[in-house]
C-alpha cells in the first residue's frame, strides 16, 4: 500500500492482518516501483525528440502501438 490518507486508517490495517496478511507501506514516493512513472517518463522522452508541432495525442498513439 502506499501512504494514502484511506489506506492509513486502522480499521484496514485491521481487516487485513485477520485475514492472515501482512500490510506493507511503500514508501511515500517510490517511482520505481510505481508502474505508470515509467510510462510517463517514457512519454517525456518521445515528446522531447517528436518534431515540432506534432500533437501530444499523435505521440501518445505511437507510443501506445509500439
């Protein structure tokens, strides 16, 4: 879990330990192992070298199909 204000909360920390599972807290910014910080990093990059004028939805496209 990460440290959202609702997953902070004891009731939920209860509930999953009675299920026998353990609550582990991310830390409170961990891009690596935050699967869309990836994309979005990816998504600079090909904006950052896409010829002048192209949109940011022709470069979301591309990305998407590759």
């Amino acid at each position: 879990m990460d440290n959202a204000p609702i997953q902070r909360k004891n009731k939920i920390k209860q509930l999953v330990e009675t299920t026998e599972h353990e609550v582990i807290l991310k830390p409170s910014y961990s891009p690596d192992l935050n699967d869309i910080e990836h994309d979005f990093s990816a998504l600079k990059r090909a904006r950052m070298y896409a010829p002048v004028g192209t949109s940011l939805d022709k470069i979301i496209s591309d990305y998407c199909i590759s």
